[in-house]
C-alpha cells in the first residue's frame, strides 16, 4: 500500500514539473487512466479533453475519450440526476465518434471496453461491446499485424464476458477456448452445458414479414395516423389471441401502445416515463434478439422521435439505423428498397440533430442515387438542397419581393433542419418587419423564425424559453378573419398542434385558430383558398384539441358535422373510432 501512495506521488510531481512539456492530449490520457485505477482525476481529464475538442471539433479520438470520462465522471457522482446526466452525455459522445469514424479500431475498443464494465439491467449495452469487439476480430482476419496479440486477448476475453451475460454460451466457449490457446495460464469460465442455457426461439410463423398489414398500419402510424394506430393495435391484439406473440410482435405492440399514451391527453410526468419504459423494453428485446432487423427498425424510430435534450436517443436512432443500412448492403433480401430509402433518410435526419451535417448530407446523396422513384427521394433532394445552397444574402435596401422569396426559402430551410438557416431567417424577417412594420405576413414569419429556433437549444431551459417567446409574438402576428391569410392562419395552428400541450398549454390557441378557419371556410366557400379536402383534416383535428381538453361534447358536436360534410366518407373509421356512427 505505501508502495502505490509513493509511486502516486512520484506521478503528480512528474506531470506537475513536465506538464509544460508535455502535450495536454498526453497529460489528459494520463489522468484518464488513472481514473480507471479508482483516482480522483477524472474532472482534470475531463476539463482537459473538453477544451482540446473545442479547439478541434472533428477530432474523434478526443471524442471518444471526453465520452469516457465523462462515464468516470458518473461512476464518482453521488447525485442521481448529474450521475445520469454524465452517462447519458458520455455514451452518446462515444457513439458519435464512432458514427464519424467507424472503422477505427480504438475508438470501437474504447467503446466496447466502457460498455462491457456497465450493469446491462440498467443500459442495455452488452450488444454494443459485442459488436464493437466483433469489429476488432476481423480487422485482425483481414490484417493480423493491425491488432498486437495482446490486445486481440483483451478483446476475446471481452467477447467471452459479453457472450456469457447474453447468454449465447456457445460463442462465450469458442472464445475462452480461443484465449486458452494463446496464453495457458488463462483459467477457463465455467459456464453451463449450451443445452440447459439454449436462447429463446422465435415463433417465425407469426414474424410481421407474413402480416403485411400490421407492417403498413404501423408505418402510417409512426407518421402520426391515429386510424392506423387503432388499427395496428387491432391487429396486434388478434395475434395475442391466438397466442403467436414473438419478440418482434412485442416490440410493434411497445411501440404502438406509447404513441396511443403520447396521442391522449396525459401530463409530462405520464409522457415521459412511458418514453423511458418503451425504450427499456426495446433496448432489452434488441440485446436478446440483435438478429431481428425488425426490433431494431422499431427502436430506431422510437428513439428518432423523442425529444434528444430529455432523452438522448438520437444517437441510438442513428447507430441502428447505420446497422440496417449496412447490413441491407451486404445483403439485399433482409427487406426492401423502400425501407432502406427511408432508412437512409432518417439516418441522415439523425446525424443533423447529432450535429452531424457532412455525413448526414452524405446519406441523403446515396439515397438519391438509387434507380428509384419516390416521395422519400424527393425528400432527401430538399434536405440536400437545404444543407448545401450557397448562403443568401439580404439587407433593408433588397427589393422586399426578392426580400420576401428568399425569406420563405430560408426560413423552409430552417423547418428542415438547417441551424444556421433558422437563424438567418429569423435575421431576414426581422429586418422585414421593421421595413414594414404593419405587415402581417412578416411578422407572422419573424414569429415563426423565433419559435423555430427554440429546437435547436440543447438546454431544455433555453428551449422552452425560445419557444414561449416565439409563440407569445405568433398569438399576435396576424389580424383576425382575413380571408388572405388563411394559410398563416393553418401555419400557425399547426405549429402549435405539433407542440406537446403539457410543456406549452397552446390548445386554446389551435382551438381557437381552427374555429375561425372552418368558420372562414364556411362563410367564403368557393373563393378561399382551401381545399375540402384540408377544411376536413382540420375538422378532424379540431375535435381532437377538444377532446384532449376532456370536452368530448365539443369534440362529438366537431365530429358531427365533419360526418355530414364529407361526403366521401373518407374519415368514416376515424369517426366511428370516436364512437360517431
């Protein structure tokens, strides 16, 4: 014991006397690893490799190794929510450097190594270190001299850990076995006869592969179809039934019953622990069963839509659907072109929120390079274009046309993603509104700017408090029943819709919007510019804003004259859902 106390302080007075010397990634790594050890100098380290990854951004391996200690960081923390905030910030740091650099070795060890050390009933990261050490395998098959022998025994050894928790005890034994064979001294785990510890089977009669309607009913409910999700769920319970539920049947049904949690009328306490338990349960059914591209397809899209700044699934999103894509391109049957389109376009929407733009441009480019033609095509062509156009220009002395155009095209920019658009926008149209103060269209587009911006705040604070401000000003934008600004009018209301009223209670808001929109309709049809078939939509959502207030009164007397105004019975299962008959 004294014999580390001296050799410590031998080592902090050789970094205290060199530290000058030496270069600060040195010093840093240096305090990294002794925080392994158990010492307290993770928050040097941390300080450290924050600072040098300021100073170069795209520097990976900085990356990397500012995820790690901030994990060490959260290991040594007493306060529950800064211990969670740390590791979520630190596994989501690691799992960027690897989308940036997949094929570098020591970020995927660094990864596997942290990941491994974790209680997987508490982050599900078992399947990361296999994958990331599987990774290290072959790149020492391709290329023995790449790996030290060393290293490559670390790694096995890792594989048999991670294999033996997940229980897959045949590869855990081929492993030991492996080690054994390279260094004799190595004690062999004693794991239980593979025919008493088999995996769980996969019931593939009832795989969603063979239930094409479940697959599309949960599709259109992922895009925010409240018919189809009643529908999916329908389906889902006829399975149970019939008792053919498999793990890929439990993930849809997860899946489902949050987005119907999220589409009633629940406070933020409700919303937000149904978002963590379904991403629980998705987490565990991908480490059981990381073969079923399926699973991961629904945790990518459960994770994709959660706000990052609560939940810090984005970079959960992107790793799965980074493996879908790579694994569809080695092999072309596992599902369809379409799906990979989508896959690679939400990959690429995945990569903007992770601050990503390059690699997410990247993504959309291959997309568009498929032989197809489709409306995700089309998406992806608008995405590239609005991450890659040349910057505009404006000032007061522009033609307020010109000044105009290129403000909507900005401003549309922002709405897909683009920062730096957004906050030109909303730049241009302030300049707008003080070259016309009464106009209503500007103003109505510098309130939405200011809203806009608030998504793109990493602190939930800042957050909401851009967002508040944005819409205190929208409330006020626009005059009330001017037939020529029924489309701020939709705009406005469906910026509001999309907003979770739990955080920003603007129900009143739409309600209030949409009444003076159908009202408008009604009292100028033939000569305002909305189409039956959106005077419908808006019927239906009108109604459903009452009956997220518990005005179901309302919402059945909303829903009574959209049954007696569509006549093409379009929204004839919507409103028999609603119990209107």
């Amino acid at each position: 014991m004294g014999e580390n106390k001296k050799k410590k302080k031998e080592i902090d007075k050789i970094l205290e006397e060199k530290e000058d010397d030496l270069e600060p990634f040195d010093v840093a790594l240096e305090l990294y690893y002794r925080s392994i050890k158990g010492e307290k100098t993770a928050s040097r380290a941390h300080t450290l490799f924050k600072s040098l990854l300021e100073e170069d951004p795209s520097n990976t391996e900085v990356m990397a190794y500012l995820g790690a200690v901030k994990m060490m960081l959260a290991r040594d923390e007493v306060d529950l929510r800064e211990k969670g905030k740390y590791a979520n910030e630190g596994l989501k740091m690691m799992d960027l450097a690897v989308l940036k650099d997949p094929s570098n070795p020591l970020l995927r060890m660094l990864r596997a190594n942290v990941a491994i050390n974790l209680p997987e009933n508490r982050f599900r990261r078992t399947q990361t270190a296999i994958e990331d050490f599987e990774y290290m395998i072959s790149v020492h098959s391709e290329n023995p001299s790449a790996i030290p022998s060393s290293l490559l025994i670390d790694v096995m050894k890792g594989l048999v850990k991670a294999y033996e928790r997940v229980n897959k005890l045949d590869m855990a034994r081929t492993y030991a076995e492996k080690v054994k064979e390279k260094d004799p001294d190595y004690q062999l785990p004693a794991l239980k006869n593979s025919d008493q510890n088999k995996g769980k089977t996969v019931d593939i009669t009832s795989l969603p592969s063979t239930n094409p309607t479940l697959v599309e009913y949960y599709k259109q409910a992922v895009h925010g179809d409240e018919v189809a999700l009643y529908h999916a769920l329908n389906e889902l319970n006829a399975i149970q039934k019939l008792k053919h539920e498999n793990p890929i049947i439990q993930a849809y049904r997860a899946h489902c019953l949050a987005m119907k949690v999220a589409n009633q009328a629940t406070g933020y306490v409700e919303l937000f622990m149904t978002a963590i338990k379904t991403s629980q349960t998705l987490d565990q059914l991908v480490s059981e069963y990381p073969e079923l591209y399926e699973i991961r397809m629904i945790r990518a899209l459960q994770s994709y839509r959660l706000p990052e700044f609560f939940f810090f699934r984005t970079s959960t999103a992107a790793r799965d659907f980074q493996y879908l894509a790579t694994q569809y391109e080695k092999d072309y049957r596992i599902f369809s072109v379409s799906q990979y389109e989508e896959i690679l376009l939400l990959l690429g929407k995945s990569l903007v929120t992770l601050n990503m733009v390059e690699e997410a441009v990247e993504s959309w480019k291959k997309l568009l390079q498929l032989s197809t033609e489709s409306s995700t095509k089309k998406e992806a062509k608008e995405l590239v274009d609005a991450f890659t156009s040349e910057d505009f220009h404006v000032s007061t002395t522009s033609d307020v046309k010109e000044l105009y155009e290129k403000g909507k095209i900005i401003h549309r920019f922002g709405v897909l993603g683009n920062k730096k658009a957004a906050m030109q926008s909303a730049e241009i149209w302030e300049l707008a509104t003080k070259a016309n103060p009464t106009c209503a269209i500007a103003k109505f587009y510098h309130a939405a700017s200011l809203t806009l911006l608030g998504k793109f705040y990493e602190d939930p604070n800042d957050l909401f408090s851009q967002t508040i401000k944005g819409l205190k000003k929208l409330a006020s934008a626009l005059p009330k029943n001017n037939i020529e600004l029924i489309d701020l009018y939709i705009k406005r209301a469906y910026i509001e819709f999309r907003l979770p009223d739990s955080f920003f209670h603007n129900n009143d808001k739409i309600i209030e919007d949409f009444e003076m929109i159908c009202a408008l309709y009604r009292e100028h049809e033939g000569e305002i510019k909305l189409s039956k078939h959106k005077y419908l939509k808006i019927l239906a959502d009108l109604g459903t804003v009452y009956e997220r207030k518990h005005f179901i009164h309302k919402a059945k007397e909303v829903w009574e004259i959209l049954k007696k105004e569509d006549e093409e019975m379009i929204y004839q299962i919507f409103l028999q859902m609603k119990g209107v008959k």
